[in-house]
C-alpha cells in the first residue's frame, strides 16, 4: 500500500500518525468516489482519511498550505504532488514536493512530533 512506500516497516510509527488525501476536484471527487479511489489503492487503513469539499474550501485549504493548483482547459486539474506534515495542533512542519525522492526526511520530522 501507499503507506508501505512511507514507513517501510516501521509500523509503530504508522500506527500513530494520520494521513489525509484532500482532492482538489470537489466537482468530480464525491464521497462515493473517493472510497472507490481509496479500494483501488488500497487504502483500507484506519489512519487514512480521505476528503472532498467545495470549491472555496479547496481553495482556501489551498492557500493556507500555498499549494498551487489549477484547473486546465480539458477539466483536469494541474498541481504538483506534495506531502504536507502537520503536527497535532495543525502547524506545517514540513513539506516535500518530490514524491519520487526519499522519505527519510518526512519521517524524521514525523518522529520529531511525536517527541
């Protein structure tokens, strides 16, 4: 699963931390389709949420976490892929725009929360 491809085996830690995936397609992405996304994928772990909204909450979540995204002219949307670490009050403590590179950095700072 896409939690294997973080955490290795080092399941203490995912047992303790919380991912959100946060569509920024509210006009496609419905409840419905997010759990079909979430089967595909497997993403059956407690720990993962997945969330839709409205337009002006995707973009204000958008903003918030300077994420740039944009819809193109075919209704797909454009964004770079990005993990955000937020610790347990909501304060961004990191963020990697390279999904492809390694994921030592986002656990140390994962585990630094925890401390």
């Amino acid at each position: 699963g896409l939690y294997i491809t973080v955490y290795g085996d080092n399941k203490a830690d995912l047992e303790k931390t919380g991912f959100v995936l946060f569509s920024m397609d509210p006009r496609r992405d419905s409840p419905k389709v997010l759990k079909a996304f979430a089967k595909a994928h497997s993403i059956q772990n407690k720990n993962w949420v997945l969330l839709t909204s409205n337009k002006s909450n995707t973009q204000e979540l958008a903003t918030a976490l300077d994420f740039n995204f944009k819809e193109g002219s075919n209704g797909t949307f454009i964004h770079q892929n990005t993990i955000f670490v937020l610790d347990p009050k909501g304060v961004l403590m990191s963020q990697q725009a390279d999904l492809g590179s390694s994921a030592s950095e986002i656990i140390k700072v994962i585990s630094a929360a925890d401390s």
